[in-house]
C-alpha cells in the first residue's frame, strides 16, 4: 500500500515539505533545531537522522556555500528527503545518504568521513519510557542506543573546533552533559520553556570539539505567553525563519 502523503508549507512558505501523513512529522522541535545551527560559509554540514530532510532543508534556505549531508535509516524517508531536496531547488548543495552512523547492521555511513558541524534530534525515549507510540511513530521516538553512543560516534565525525547540536528532553540534560565529558567542550546550553512560570520540557546543547571553555547556562526560550497568539514574537521569529538562535558567543 502506497504510503500517504501531505506537502506543507514552512518558514512562512519559503520552503515546501512532503512528509508522511501518519507518523513522525515535523514539529516545533525540527525548527528550533534548524535554528540553532551554526553554518558559516565553506563548510560542511551533517545532519543524522534527518527524516524527510525538513531540518536540513531549513538550515539550507539561510546559507550560502555551505554544503549538506543528511543522513537516514530508513530507505523509504530518504527517498522522500531527496524528493524534498529536489521540490526545493537544494539538491545541488545537499545529499541524502541511507545509511547508519552507529553501524547498526553492519552499514556504516562514510566511516572515515569527518565534517564541519553535526545536528540531530535523535528519538527521545528509551524502551518503556513514556507513553508507547503508534507503530508508524515508533522510530523516531524510541532508541534501540544510550545517548552516550549517538555522542561518541558523532564526535568522532567532527574537525576541530566544529559544533555537535541537538535537541533533546530536558529531563535527559545530565546524560548528555555526561556522554559529552571528555569528548567535547564549551558546552552551552539552551532551555525551551512552554510558559515563562514553568520548567523546561526541552534543552538544546551545543558542544565544540577541542574546546576548553566553560559551560553556560543560557536564558533560553518561552514558547507561548498570555497574549492569546500562537507563539511569543520570540518563538514565531525562530520558527518562520525569520531569524536564528541566539547562543552565548
């Protein structure tokens, strides 16, 4: 049976995604990860798990000269990523690989392949954590690996001085500050809030290969206020496009 699709508009229109209409599909997660992204001109970027490739294609539609690779497990979501690619007129600055970072059934992405910054929103929860998704969801939120391993083989993958970003569930934050100790320094870390009044329900970290510096704790972000919108003018700004994360550079 042919799987069913939606195209939908992103960034206020600027780019165009077809994802499947049952499971996983972009959220307020994939753009504030795409937001966070550092991306200079002359480099190469790595996005894992990149899904029908929203998040990359975000990243790509503020950047000149920066080329892509993303890379998926799932053969039939890479092919919708490299369709996106194409709907998008980026195929020439970005690939779409299928493939597995971590190995897993002896399929190692580009083993010797290194880059100039790695982003990823890897699947939250480990077996029997939270609440059991519907079998077309399963993949993208729950891991068959500690997040320990997703950072060590992506560490591996970076020049020096290079960024790994991602997001993840606030409640995770000492596993990851964890897995990153001895691996990657100038940790900064950046709290995604529901409301002002309440606690983080996301962390993003950004960490450098071979940095020293000390960790920050930053601000972070409201994502909806009393005002009655959406979004506060802050939350709608990064999730349109409009602009970018702020870290603490």
């Amino acid at each position: 049976m042919e799987q069913e699709l939606t195209e939908d508009a992103l960034l206020g229109g600027r780019i165009r995604i077809r994802q499947p209409k049952r499971g996983y599909r972009v959220n307020v997660d994939t753009l504030l990860l795409a937001s966070a992204v550092e991306a200079k001109p002359g480099t190469r970027l790595l996005e894992v798990g990149c899904g029908v490739g929203a998040a990359l294609i975000a990243v790509a539609a503020r950047t000149e000269n920066v080329s892509f690779v993303g890379l998926e497990r799932d053969a039939n979501m890479a092919s919708i990523a490299r369709e996106n690619l194409a709907m998008n007129g980026m195929s020439t600055v970005a690939e779409i690989v299928t493939g597995d970072v971590l190995g897993r059934g002896a399929n190692l992405f580009m083993p010797n392949a290194i880059f100039d910054g790695v982003f990823f929103n890897p699947p939250f929860d480990a077996e029997g954590e939270g609440r059991a998704p519907s079998p077309e969801r399963r993949h993208a939120y729950i891991t068959d690996e500690p997040i320990e391993r997703w950072i060590a083989a992506l560490s591996d993958r970076l020049t020096g001085g290079a960024a790994l970003t991602m997001i993840h569930r606030a409640h995770k934050l000492a596993e990851i500050l964890s897995a990153l100790e001895g691996r990657l320094g100038g940790i900064e870390i950046f709290p995604v809030r529901p409301r002002a009044e309440d606690p983080a329900k996301r962390v993003l970290v950004r960490a450098r290969k071979g940095s020293r510096a000390p960790l920050k704790l930053l601000k972070g972000l409201d994502l909806h206020d009393a005002s009655g919108a959406k979004h506060t003018p802050e939350a709608e700004a990064l999730l349109r496009g409009e602009t970018t994360l702020i870290w603490g550079d």
